[in-house]
C-alpha cells in the first residue's frame, strides 16, 4: 500500500475544493485511488462541537474513540472504588 504525506493529501484536496477539480481528474493526473481522494476528502471536512469550536472530522473520530476509552475506564474506577469500600 502506498503512503502519502499530509501535504500531498492537503494538496489534492485544495485542488479538489478550491480549483472544482474532479476526483477522477486529480486521480488520474496523480495515479491515486478515487477511493483514496473520496476518503481524504471526508476525513478533512471540519466538525463544529458544541462550545464553538471546530475540528476535522478525523480528528472528531478520533476525540470520539477516546471519550469512550475513558467512559469505560471511569466505569471500571468506580465499580473498583464499590467493591474496594465494601471490605
């Protein structure tokens, strides 16, 4: 599989949105997926949260994953907490 640098996606996107450039023009002249430019594409649209702010959906994803992560710790903390007042 072939990796690209975030400047290089950054790239094709900006000439995707700025320029109206076709994914399937950029995939050709690039020798990239179709696929790949769709993806890049969606990861790099902004996600606005509820106090204002805004982040790239990839980085939403992310945040996401790791509030879950740490519901779950918080939950096993306070069972542990539960159990460990009970002695």
């Amino acid at each position: 599989m072939k990796r690209y640098t975030d400047d290089f996606k950054a790239s094709i996107i900006k000439m995707h949105t700025e320029e109206k450039r076709s994914v399937r023009s950029l995939s050709e002249e690039y020798a990239v997926s179709p696929a790949s430019i769709h993806n890049w594409i969606k990861d790099a649209k902004s996600v606005e949260l509820d106090d204002g702010t805004e982040v790239i959906s990839k980085e939403f994803k992310k945040l996401q994953k790791e509030n879950q992560r740490l519901k779950e710790k918080l939950k096993i903390l306070k069972a542990t907490a539960v159990l460990s007042g009970k002695r």
